[in-house]
C-alpha cells in the first residue's frame, strides 16, 4: 500500500532532550517536506527537499534540522525541544511529473508535546 | 509575503444544505491551487486547479478557479454528517523548488 509513515504518533518529552520524528515514504517521490499545523494557522511549512541530499528552508524552520540520504526517508530533528514545538507534525511526499509537482500525500501526523 | 486566507473559518449547517467555501490568495509565480479534506488525521487531496473558470467535479463536491480575482470555491451540495472536517486550500508557488502555502481552513460541521 501506497503510504507515508511517521513515528512515532504520539511523544511528551520534557524541553532540550533531543528527538528526532522519522518519516518514510514507499512511492519512489522525490519531494518531501515537513509541515507543522497550530489552531488558527493552518498548516506551516518547515523544510522540503526535492531529492536526495537537497534540503530548502520552508517559512517556520528555526529550531529544527532535516537530512536526506536517501529517497525515501526525511527525518525531522528537534535538538533542543521547547515548548514552542509542541504541535501537530505532517510529513508530505510528491512525485515530480510531467515537470510539474503533483498533489502531496501526506502522513498521520505526529502529535508533539514538549513540557 | 505569500499568504492564502479562508472564509469562514468555522461553518455550522443542516444536512442537505448547499455550503460554498472560500479561499484568496495573494503568492508570487502562481503555479496550481489545491483543495485537501482533514479529518481526524492527514490531510486527504480533493482538487487541483490550475486554469481559471474550469470547474473540477467529484461526486457532490465541485471547485473552481479564478486566476483574475485570485480566488477560489469549493462547493458541496446536499451535505451529508460525513462532510464534516476542515477543509484546507493550498496555494503551490514556484521559488525554485515547490513551495505550498496553506490557509487557516475552514471548519465545517453538518448536524443532522
């Protein structure tokens, strides 16, 4: 099956304790990128990468860290959590087609609380 | 800056009613604008639209777009309870690389 998957769903961590969110696509997409959603804001984009080893600012991405060695992983690192960070978390993945990006697919979201 | 504004940011209707939702934009190198439905968890694509006044249709769910007041519509008729989510727009800006820019969405709830 066709999917996003991130880990864990769910975390209560304790601010500065270092974490890292895993995100795994299976569709062989090239772009993939991170997005935080707050009540009221919608959903903010944090970083992207639109292939392997290449990563881009989004608009929100002070206090976090992406990496990209491989396709088909995008990992999202909090070195020092605080509570400012505490949301909901999307990973997002797209193919690139007709040199066009496509509509992204998304993850379940992982829910951050850092206390 | 680039910024995508919903309207109304919350909705309340009877099932069986018509809603029409709202989404503007204002972005720089305008490439496509998406509609997504979330419900309890990811955010689930509907439309992409790309050429102003072609209406895109599934089911009882249509949108269109309009490239002159850089707006767009998502319209559901009939309502059903299972309409119920947020719905989100999403603008794709072209910097180099996909940018999507998301609006507040609108939260629809359908009573019975």
């Amino acid at each position: 099956e066709a999917q996003v998957t991130q880990n864990p769903r769910y975390l209560i961590t304790v601010t500065g304790k270092k974490l890292t969110v895993t995100c795994s696509q299976n569709m062989n997409h090239e772009y993939m990128s991170w997005y935080r959603q707050d009540p009221g804001l919608g959903l903010r984009q944090i970083y992207y990468s639109m292939n392997v080893e290449v990563t881009d600012k989004g608009d929100v991405p002070e206090g976090y860290k992406v990496s990209r060695k491989e396709k088909r992983n995008f990992p999202l690192i909090l070195e020092s959590p605080s509570p400012n960070q505490t949301s909901l978390y999307f990973c997002a993945s797209s193919p690139f087609s007709d040199g066009f990006y496509q509509p992204q697919h998304f993850g379940d979201g992982t829910r951050l609380s850092i206390l | 800056e680039d910024k995508v504004v919903q309207s109304p940011l919350s909705l309340v209707v009877h099932e069986g009613d018509t809603v029409t939702l709202n989404c503007s934009y204002e972005v720089t190198n305008f490439r496509s604008l998406l509609w997504y439905k979330q419900e309890k968890k990811a955010p689930t694509f509907l439309f992409m639209l790309t050429s102003s006044g072609i209406e895109k249709k599934s089911g009882r769910l249509s949108s269109i777009l309009d490239k002159k007041e850089l707006s767009s519509i998502l319209n559901i008729t009939a309502t059903q309870t299972g309409d119920s989510a947020i719905y989100l727009c999403a603008v794709e800006a072209w910097a180099g690389a996909q940018k999507l820019v998301f609006g507040q969405g609108t939260r629809l709830t359908i009573n019975p």
